[in-house]
C-alpha cells in the first residue's frame, strides 16, 4: 500500500521503509508540488514587473526591488524568498540580496533577450480559476463556456505577441513564397479566431494597400481589436463578432489565416470547409496550431505536453463542449489535422515549425 508523503519525511515505528520505487515517485510528486508553487510566483512577478525590474542583473534588497517597482516590501520579500527556494534568483546571504542571473534574465521580464517566459505562466491562476466547475463537468458532462475565463483573452493576446506579431515578417509570411508581394500590391485577408487582433492590425499597418477582415466569437475581443485599429489610425481593417461555423460566402480572401484557433471551435471540421469555401482558388490558408501527435503515447517525450493537456482539459476542449461541440482539445495533433485539411478540400499542405515558437505547428495550405 503507498504510504502519504509526509510520512517519507519522519518514518512511524513499525512501517516498512519505502522501495526505491515507491521514495523515487514520493520525490516526484514533491518537486511537482514546488514546481507549481514556483510557476504562480512566476506569473506573480511577471504581472506585477518584478522581473523587469530584476532584468539589469544588480544585486538588490527586498527593499530596494520594492522601491524599484513599486510595490509593498513585505509581498517582494515573500515573493524573493520563493524566487530564491525555487532556484529562480540567486541569494548573497551576507547581504541579504538577490539577483536575476543573466541565463534567466534571457528568458524573463519584458525586455529578455531571447524571449520573455514568464508570460506563459499566467495561464496556471487563471486556469485554476475555474477549477470547480470543470471538476462539475468531469461528473456532468458538459463544458465551461468563454465567459467564465477571467483574463484568458489578455493572456493569449500577450503570448500571440510573442509567437506570432513579432514573427509575421520574419518567419510566418515567408513560409507561403510570393505572399508578401501580393500583400503589398493588395489583397483580400481574413483571420479567423482572431482575438484581440494583434497580428490582424500589425499586418494592416504593414500592408496599406490590402483589406483586412477579423472574425471572432467572442464580443471583448472584437471591441478591443476595432479599439486598437482605431488608435493606430487603420483604415483598412475592420472586425466582426461571428460564429466561425456560421461564415456565408464564396472565393472572398486571398489569404486567411487562424492563429491557435481551429482547435477550440465547436465543429472544426465545419470551419475548416467553411475557410475552403472562402478561399480563392489561387488563395493560401495558414493555419498555426499546437505541435502535438493525435496519439497520446506519441506525445510523451515533447518537452510542454503535460501543460498542453492541461490547457486543453481546463480550457481548449471545455469551451467547445460548452457550444455543444466535439471537444477536439489542443493535442488533435498533426496526423489528424492534416487529415482534416485534406477532408475539407485542400489539396496542397505543407508543414513548417519554426525555431522561436516550441508549441506549434505551421501549415501552408493550398486548394
């Protein structure tokens, strides 16, 4: 019989020692305990600027870093002392001050060098908010609609910045060849999902000439979208609130894309066909989706695949069963997303990944 954790730490007279087994899955279990600690501390500092303030790599007080963010002393020290705990910050016990090494100031705080981390570890509170009712659906059935998610939207606004607004230029649009000249002699473009319309309104602003057009379900996100173009001055793109199952019309755009969307949808399938339809025969779809096998045993060894799942069954797969739909979930996976590309009428897919995004994958795809 497996014994509770506490008792690894003072053994009761009379109980058998623990098989190697049994100490080396207890640790486990206790450093996945630490780690999860660590990562709302993560997004603790990250939203509060902690990082950034930490980013210049001077060693400082609880006090000092306080001062610097402007924040409540007693919160930065509790804080600190996770950061420290957790292997995060490093600590001069002689002075009672921490530092952000430069390796982690590469990956955390706004300015990091290769990328800023600590945005993704947001999505850990949020999904926690919702912990009831998605224990209520593992017994009931159902899901839990859009609605219910506090700052999933602004999350995903803040993470679309990082993987797709900063690679439009570089990366994502030179993987459909020729794109980008028709982009600036002008064409008709659609993004499909498109949140907060980040990328949409950076395209927008890059391409005067073309025409832009965002869909998405959810009313928040069109009202910020249509607020951003408007303070950028964007003529040339306009949003919409639209269920994506429900689009009307034929040989509309030159270019769609969905970024992380296809998967959420109630009826992907419909969708897919949909974006089909409004496809130009000569027209590119590029869909970005999660980097994921269909099978689960396939998904083991990829480095963020617990966190994709639990994403997935704490948001992904739970608002489509909301609308009443399949519940694809965020691991569909490559195999299956093909064979649904193909299902819907494309002819001509192509898969790319790209190196400054390790969670999703590229598809080019032609009629």
């Amino acid at each position: 019989m497996c014994t509770n954790h506490t008792t690894i730490l003072e053994k009761p007279e009379g109980q058998a020692d623990l098989t190697p087994e049994q100490q080396e899955f207890s640790d486990r279990l206790l450093t996945i305990a630490n780690h999860g600690a660590v990562s709302l501390m993560i997004s603790v500092g990250h939203r509060t600027g902690l990082f950034d303030a930490l980013n210049d790599g001077e060693s400082v007080t609880s006090e000092q870093l306080a001062a610097k963010a402007g924040l409540d002393e007693r919160y930065v020290r509790e804080w600190l002392g996770a950061m420290a705990t957790g292997g995060i910050v490093e600590i001069d016990a002689a002075r009672d001050s921490f530092r952000l090494p430069p390796d982690g100031a590469c990956f955390l705080g706004r300015e990091a060098a290769l990328g800023n981390m600590a945005g993704m570890f947001q999505f850990i509170p949020v999904l926690g908010n919702v912990e009831d009712r998605i224990v209520d659906c593992f017994r009931t059935g159902g899901g839990v609609p859009y609605e219910a998610y506090d700052r999933f939207h602004e999350c995903m606004a803040e993470e679309s910045d990082g993987t797709v607004v900063a690679a439009l230029e570089d990366h994502i649009l030179p993987l459909a060849p020729g794109i980008e000249a028709k982009l600036e002699a002008g064409i008709e473009v659609a993004d499909i999902g498109c949140g907060s319309g980040h990328a949409l309104n950076r395209l927008a602003a890059l391409y005067p000439a073309s025409r832009f057009t965002g869909y998405d379900l959810c009313e928040e996100t069109v009202i910020a979208a249509t607020e951003e173009a408007a303070r950028l001055g964007l003529g040339n793109v306009r949003f919409e609130k639209q269920d994506a199952t429900l689009l009307e019309g034929e040989e509309l755009f030159d270019l769609i894309f969905t970024f992380d969307a296809v998967h959420d949808q109630a009826q992907p399938a419909t969708v897919l066909a949909h974006i089909r339809r409004l496809l130009k025969q000569d027209g590119v779809y590029l869909m970005q989706d999660i980097d994921a096998a269909t099978g689960i045993a396939n998904n083991l060894d990829k480095p963020m695949a617990p966190f994709i799942y639990t994403i997935s069954c704490l948001h992904c797969m739970t608002v489509s069963l909301a609308q009443g739909g399949v519940g694809l979930g965020a691991a569909w996976g490559a195999e299956l997303a093909e064979a649904m590309l193909k299902e819907a009428g494309f002819g001509g897919i192509a898969l790319h990944r790209l190196p400054h995004d390790m969670m999703n994958l590229y598809f080019v795809c032609r009629p």
